[in-house]
C-alpha cells in the first residue's frame, strides 16, 4: 500500500514540476494570450523596493507596538504581583525583554530607513 502511495505522490511530482518548467509561450499556445492583470511589472525594481519597504515599515511598527503593550501588561503584573518575589521576578524580566525587543525593532527601523535613504539617492 505505501509503495503504490510512493508511487503516486512521485508521478504526481513530476507532472507539478513539469507544469512548473513550461515555458510562458508553451503555456500561451495552450491556453491562449496571458491577460494583464496589472500589478507590479517585473523590471519596475523601483516599485518593487518601494513596496517591500513599505511592508517592512508596517510589520516593524505593529511589532513596536506589540512591544509596547507587552511592557504595559508586565507592569500591571508588577502592581498586582502584592509583593510576591517570583511574580514580581516574572514582571520584571518580561519588562526587560520586551524593551531590548523594542530597541532591536528600532535599530531595524532605522536600517530600513538607511536602506530607503540611499536607494532614494542612486
């Protein structure tokens, strides 16, 4: 039985992989001229710097911000802790992890602004 499943995944493969290495026009002669769906074109790098960078600025902000609210959260469970030794252990590591993640989140910040800075120069 698992040498007939063996088989059948490894047919399946290859027929995947050779849909995979047919060329574009081989594809247009099947199923006609490829529509343009717009978006970004292949040889516009400027745009699609633009765009990375752009996805790179959201994701690093709604870390900080994620890191930010960690910090809130830890001091609460500080106040709350009422002088218990390993909850309040608990809090302030939490703290001090969170706000070297948000200095490791800011220095990326700041390379991808460096990063911008000089593709915006060439």
């Amino acid at each position: 039985m698992m040498n007939t499943v063996n088989t059948y995944s490894l047919r399946a493969s290859y027929v995947a992989l050779s849909f995979l290495a047919a060329p574009k026009a081989f594809a247009a002669d099947l199923f006609g001229p490829v529509p343009d769906i717009g978006g970004v074109s292949a040889t516009d790098t400027d745009a699609i710097r633009t765009g990375i960078l752009s996805v790179l600025d959201i994701i690093l902000s709604f870390m900080a911000l994620i890191a930010v609210i960690v910090v809130v959260i830890a001091g609460i469970r500080l106040v709350v802790s009422q002088g218990e030794e390993q909850e309040k252990d608990k809090a302030k590591k939490t703290i001090f992890y969170a706000i070297i993640g948000l200095v490791v989140i800011l220095f990326a910040q700041a390379i991808v602004g460096f990063v911008q800075d000089i593709g915006d120069n060439i």
